[in-house]
C-alpha cells in the first residue's frame, strides 16, 4: 500500500514541475503557515502526553486520529510551498519565502511522525476501531483455531519409587531418583470470546515426545527406573488480552503418561503403562508485528505446567518376585514454542501518511 501512495506522489510531482501551467500553485499564505505550525506543535504535545493523560482509551485514539490528519495536512503544504518555490512567476522574495516553509514543515512532519510512531501501537487496539493497522492482525484479537510447535527445554521429572516386601506388606526401602532431558511436542487450541472483552477461553490438546529414563541406579549395572516415551494433555486455557499482541493465560487438564517400569537386579523385568494425572500451568503469549507464514499470524509463546500423576505399581517383578514396586510421580516443564492462527488480515499502513513529492 505505502509503495502505491509513494508512486502516486512521484507520478504526480513529476508531471507538475513537467507542466508550467500545472506549476502554477498557489503559494502558502503566512496565517496558513501559521495555523499548521501551531496544529503539528500542539498534535505533538497532545500524543506526547501519552495515554495515561486522558481519562477514556477512546479520547486517546482520537487524538492520534486527529494527528495523523494533522500530519497530511502538514506534508500537503511542504509540497505545496516546494512547488510555489521553483514557480518562475513567483517574486524571488516569495520564492525565498515558500522555500522556508517547505523547510520548516518537513522538520514539523517528522517530529510529528516520530512522535505517533512511539504511540502507534495504542492506535491498534480494537478499542480504538483504527481503520488502519499495519499488523497482521489476529483474527478478531486472539479468536481462532491455532496450531504449534514447541521444544521442552525443562522437564524436570522426580520419581518416587517404593519397594515393599509381598510377604508382609512392609516398605523395604524408598528411591528418589530425578530426570531432565529435552524433547519437543505439537498443540492445537481453539480460543473464545465469550463475554465479548478481552477475557478467551477454549480448549487445547497438546503431545509431548522425548525418551526420558529415570534410575535409580547400583552398583554391578543394576537399576530401578522408568523410560518415558511420550505424554498427552487435553483441557482448557484461560486468559486475557493484555494488549493487541499479547495474550496472557492458565492452563488445566489431564494428561495421560506412556512409559515403562523397569526393575533390572538379577534380570531385566519391563512393565509398561499408561498413567493419567493432572496438569496446571500459565503462559504468554507474543505476536511480534508483521509476523506471518502465507498470510496467517505466527506467535511465539512460554509456558510452564506442573503434572500431578497417579501412582503407578509393578508387583512381583520377574527379576524381585518377593516385592512389589509402587512408582509416584510428579513433572515440572517449561517449554518455548511457535504458533500459527488460521486466519489473519494482510498488512496496511498505521494510519495516513501522505508520500511527499520527491525534492
């Protein structure tokens, strides 16, 4: 869009200094100039003081609206006041004088513009209904059906293993052996406005894979342990948007564990299972301006959980056939990851800037 208006501009520049009838513009009056200066000096104050001045969010996004025409307005007459300057049918005093508010008004137009560029992120809020936004919006902020993929930097697994003898029911002896290897995983999740404001909720299922071994291990290559081979959580986020970019959330659901139970003395005795548990965690996540993939969002998010799982037992193993083993339980993971929303807006400008005639 920005690469049209700037051709526009150039098409048009070059055809009126081309035509002496077309050069023929009217120069910037002195009480013009004066209103403008005073209009970009006080649009500047205004969105500089920032949005904490202005009791409603809405009194804001007007006053960046206003500015935005301000800045138009102020482009227009640089241009105008470049082209009265070269006009041959102007006194060189008038000349002289368009020349130096063709000069002063670029100065006060990017001041102006740096000035909505710090704030322009307000801008996009749909509180403020822009009908200009330079993002790749997120279908209607954070309301679709997205998929992911992340890597599990920390899952930091402690396994309680107790030993308790069949004959008489006594606990022989107790492990705590821990577990932290990396691995990666893919999610899906559906959000919804239900209330119509910045509170989502919906559903999300989530399959982690990493071969994680947790021993207790002696002397001789004997060990007690499990093997991991993957887990699955299905549940609920919940959250709130903080800002356009930025969604903030809870996790709960439960989550089913694949592993094997391993008691290897004089042999080796496999078991495997499938153990439930439940899983609570929070996360953020981020949707870095512009970011897309054929024209959908993508979004970088965090998340920690903690996974509560059930105990899982193993009796009269073939290699300790006088004991039975019960395995308990419990994961911290942190994982950094991508998604990709279905949906999403092609990018367009922040708000209106007129391309200046090229000088």
């Amino acid at each position: 869009m920005k690469a049209i208006f700037i051709l526009a501009g150039l098409v048009v520049g070059i055809a009126v200094l081309a035509s002496p009838a077309l050069a023929q513009v009217a120069p910037v009056s002195g009480a013009e100039a004066g209103h403008l200066t005073a209009a970009g000096t006080g649009a500047i104050r205004e969105v500089s003081a920032g949005r904490r001045h202005y009791e409603y969010y809405k009194d804001f996004c007007k006053v960046i609206e206003r500015a935005s025409q301000t800045l138009i307005e102020i482009r227009a007459a640089s241009d105008r006041a470049f082209l009265a300057s070269d006009f041959s049918g102007n006194s060189e005093a008038i000349q002289k004088t368009q020349r130096a508010y063709s000069k002063s008004f670029d100065k006060l137009a990017d001041e102006l513009q740096s000035t909505l560029n710090q704030w322009v992120s307000y801008y996009n809020d749909p509180r403020c209904d822009p009908p200009y936004n330079s993002r790749v919006s997120l279908p209607k902020e954070w309301t679709a059906l997205s998929v992911g993929t992340y890597l599990i930097a920390i899952n930091r697994a402690k396994e309680e293993i107790v030993e308790t003898s069949r004959a008489t029911g006594d606990k022989t002896n107790s492990f705590a052996p821990v577990g932290d290897p990396q691995g990666f995983g893919v999610q899906a999740t559906y959000l919804f406005a239900p209330w119509n404001n910045a509170l989502r909720v919906g559903p999300f299922a989530s399959v982690d894979v990493m071969h994680q071994t947790v021993n207790q291990n002696f002397t001789g290559g004997q060990f007690l342990g499990t093997t991991t081979h993957w887990l699955a959580t299905a549940g609920g986020k919940f959250g709130g948007v903080v800002t356009p970019d930025v969604f903030l959330y809870g996790l709960a659901g439960v989550s089913w564990l694949n592993r094997n139970l391993n008691v290897n003395f004089a042999s080796a005795a496999s078991s495997t299972v499938n153990t439930p548990g439940f899983t609570a965690g929070l996360g953020g996540e981020w949707h870095p301006r512009s970011w897309q993939l054929a024209g959908h969002p993508v979004t970088l998010f965090a998340q920690y959980q903690h996974t509560w799982w059930e105990t899982a037992n193993f009796y009269a193993p073939a290699s300790s056939p006088a004991f039975n083993y019960a395995f308990t339980r419990g994961d911290d993971t942190v994982k950094f990851g991508v998604n990709f929303y279905f949906g999403g807006a092609p990018a367009t400008p922040d708000y209106p800037v007129k391309a200046p005639i090229t000088k």
